[in-house]
C-alpha cells in the first residue's frame, strides 16, 4: 500500500497535496494555489491562508509530536485513535499488508471519504460498495469484540466477511479510545443504516459509543453527565441512551453532520498543538475572534469538568466548527463523562489541561481568576450554576439503577465550590 500523494479536498474544491517523506520521516503539505483564493482558513492557527509560506506555495513540513504522526495537525486530526488504529492494523494484516511499510498517508488513504469533519482524501482505498446498509447494532459489536480479542484466530468466513467489510466502513474513522460506530438514524421509523456516504431522506448522522457490558456503567454516566451539562447551560448535541438485547449505549447527534452536509472541524490539537491549558482554549477563542458567548460555554465547560470531575480533558475532547463561509465557532461539547479511575492513586487522576497553572486540587479561587482574566460575565454565577446542576448526579444516577456504593464514591469525588 505506497500512496505517493494525496489530494485533500473540502466540498469538492481541491485543498492540496499531501506526501510522505521517507527519509525525514515526515508529511509535506502544499496548498492547491486556487483554493487560497476561497477564504476558507481551514487552518488558521498552523497553516493560515494568507501567510508568506502559503502564499508562495512552499511547502509546510508535518509535525513530528506523535500526537500527529508526523502530519501537519489540521490533517493528523483526520486520523482515528486507539479503536479506529486498532481496526486499521486488523485490515493491513487481513489484506497482508505489513504494517511497517505503511505510512501516515496510507492510512489517509484508507480513510478516503470517511474522515470525521469534512476533509476527503484522494485517492481513496476501494472498501467495497459505497451504498447505505442497515445495521445490526448489537451483533456489530459482538463481531468486534471478537474480532479484535481472537484476531489471528477468527476465521472470516462468508457471512463474517460482510460484517468485518461493514465495521471497516463505519467504525474505522472516529477518534477516541472506546468503540464506536458512526450511524444514521431516521427517528420517525426507527431506522438505522451505516452513516457513511450520502444518507437518505428523514435520517440524520449520528455516533453510537458501546458499552462494553462490564461492571462499570460508562455509557450511564455519559448520559448522566450529558443531563448535568445541559442543565449547566453547556451546549451539546441531542443524546440519548439506546438499548439493543439488554446492553445501553450512548448515542449522539453529530455536530460536523447537517444531512448530508459536511462541516469542517478540528479539534484544540489540531487548532493550536501548543495549547495545554483552558487559559490557552481562552487565547485560542480570542485570536479565532470568536463570540463572547464561546467563550461564556468554555467557562461553564471548564468548571463543570472540575466539579464533577471530568479529568480526561486533553487537546482532542475540545472543538471547533468551519461553516461554508468559512466562520468558526466553538463546537458543542462532547466526551463530558465522570473520568476518575477510582482504584487508581491521585497522580493518575489529574486534569489534563491545567486551570490557573493546576491539573489537581483545583479551588473556587482558581476559577475566578480565569473568569476575571478573561472577561467571563458573573463568572460567581456561573460557578454556582453548574455546582447546581451537578448536584442533580444523585437523582439521575438512581433513575438509571446506578449501583448506590458507586453513586456515594462518585458524589464524594466532587469538587463542590
Ligand atoms: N457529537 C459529535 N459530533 C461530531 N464529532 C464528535 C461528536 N462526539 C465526538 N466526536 C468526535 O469523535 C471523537 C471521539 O469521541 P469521544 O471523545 O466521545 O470518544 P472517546 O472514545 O470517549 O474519547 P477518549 O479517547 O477521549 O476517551 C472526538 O474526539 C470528536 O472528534
Ligand atoms: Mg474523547
């Protein structure tokens, strides 16, 4: 599998073009000279537009952090994470591809049309007929598992085949850790097809996060926390729980999806790979000139995830959306979910990004001073806002079962302000 280059598009106009290095180790991006004419600053923190560089067309080198894979950032966010990369090494070795010879831009390749966000790559590896099919959702996932624990011993037969072909074509591109499926639903009739390519009419896309069925309720505490958040003021995307043969997963509406189409988006990694901090979220949003109400939801987002101890906040659980003129925005949020692992010591439990310089025992002080640097209106109310709504875990906790011992650990983790 050697792609030599290939070509990114966004809504069918040519971006540029993308090669490996062999030697350096690394990608290297030109802009198409034409669509530097279109205003479209896809990149506009890492590869703007109207720079010197890519003006006079030269070449951007990609970034070596292993964050990026040596991709320039605004196009390594077209790559998945562990379960998309985990399902990627199962096809190369299913297609008898070794892995070692394959680079970054293979694997663009492979993921062609199915990106998240709206970047396309071409050329794009052949899965197969591009058509919507149905979806068995539960036996999807069985598959999955299955797939991925007993790799070398699942013998693809006929009838396996055709699941492994549909779990390529729609799990194989979303980012994340846990596994995931991108779907489209119709909620008048209840449909659910593969939501990859053009979608019929009455469907919209959405992500499906498994559960895995174990002891621990994530995909509960995820729907729990989505309450939390709304109830704070923090904008998501509608979410519900969804049943198939007594397993509950989470489902989510997409926000880079509107029908069939695309937004662009990019996560704060890509956005500003630097940015470790809110602080730095807050700077990004000032030199995106964003809104003053992006930058009221960064805040309830901040606080939220310290109260209620959302520590799993790195540099790809935070976004931006592109519409087609080329305006950016803060994307909803998503992947707000109780993340101590409470069996593990306190160093491993820390906050990703940090607040007022601290990724642990954070205090109400700290919170303040990012409101009041940042020109957060009533950040006080704000504060007390979401310490309320977080105070609703116990009552949507009990009405989904949760286990009471983890109810009370849980409760007893908060950072109540
Ligand atoms: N509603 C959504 N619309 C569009 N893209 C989304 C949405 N929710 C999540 N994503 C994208 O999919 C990626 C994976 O989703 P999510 O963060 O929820 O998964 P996860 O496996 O729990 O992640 P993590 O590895 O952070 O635990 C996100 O980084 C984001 O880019
Ligand atoms: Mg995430």
């Amino acid at each position: 599998m050697e792609t030599n280059v290939v070509k990114i598009k966004l809504w069918g106009i040519d971006v540029g073009y993308l090669s490996w290095d062999k030697k350096l180790g690394v990608a290297i991006f030109e802009y198409e000279p034409s669509f530097l004419e279109h205003g479209l600053d896809i990149a506009p923190l890492t590869m703007p537009i109207d720079s010197p560089r890519s003006q006079k067309q030269l070449p951007w080198t990609g970034n070596k952090d292993k964050l990026y894979h040596g991709l320039p950032p605004m196009i390594a966010d077209s790559l998945p994470d562990k379960w998309g990369n985990s399902l990627f090494k199962a096809w190369l070795r299913d297609n008898n591809i070794p892995a070692k010879k394959t680079t970054p831009v293979d694997h663009l390749s492979f993921i062609g049309s199915r990106a998240m966000g709206a970047l396309q790559y071409d050329p794009a590896q052949k899965l197969g007929d591009n058509s919507a099919f149905s979806v068995d959702v539960q036996r999807l996932y069985e598959f999955a598992k299955q797939v991925l624990n007993e790799r070398k011993t699942t013998v693809l037969n006929q009838e396996n085949s055709v699941l492994w072909q549909d779990l390529i074509k729609i799990s194989s591109s979303p980012g994340g850790k846990r596994p995931k499926v991108i779907l489209a639903l119709n909620k008048a009739t209840g449909e659910v097809i593969s939501g990859q390519g053009l979608i019929p009419e009455g469907f919209q896309h959405y992500i499906l996060k498994y559960d895995d069925n174990s002891a621990y309720p994530f995909s509960k505490l995820e729907y729990i926390y989505y309450r939390m958040a709304l109830d704070a003021g923090i904008n998501m995307m509608p979410s519900e729980l969804r049943a198939y043969e007594g397993v509950t997963h989470f489902l989510t509406q997409r926000f880079d999806r509107n029908r069939n189409e695309k937004i662009h988006m990019q996560t704060l990694a890509a956005m500003s790979p630097e940015s470790d901090s809110y602080e730095d979220i807050f700077a990004v949003i000032r030199r995106l000139n964003l809104p003053y109400e992006d930058s009221k939801q960064q805040y309830l987002r901040m606080v939220f995830n310290v109260i209620a101890r959302n520590v799993d906040d790195h540099s790809k659980n935070f976004s931006f959306c592109m519409n087609r003129d080329g305006i950016w925005r803060l994307s909803p949020a998503y992947d707000l979910t109780y993340s101590v692992d409470l069996s593990a010591p306190a160093y491993a439990n820390r906050h990703s990004l940090t607040v007022n310089g601290k990724n642990e025992d954070i205090i109400r002080e700290d919170l303040e001073i990012i409101g009041l640097n940042n020109d957060i209106q009533d950040y006080k109310a704000l504060i007390d806002t979401v310490a309320n709504a977080v105070v609703n875990f116990e009552v949507y906790a009990k009405e989904l079962g949760l286990d009471e011992k983890l109810i009370e650990s849980i409760k007893a983790d908060f950072v109540m302000m």
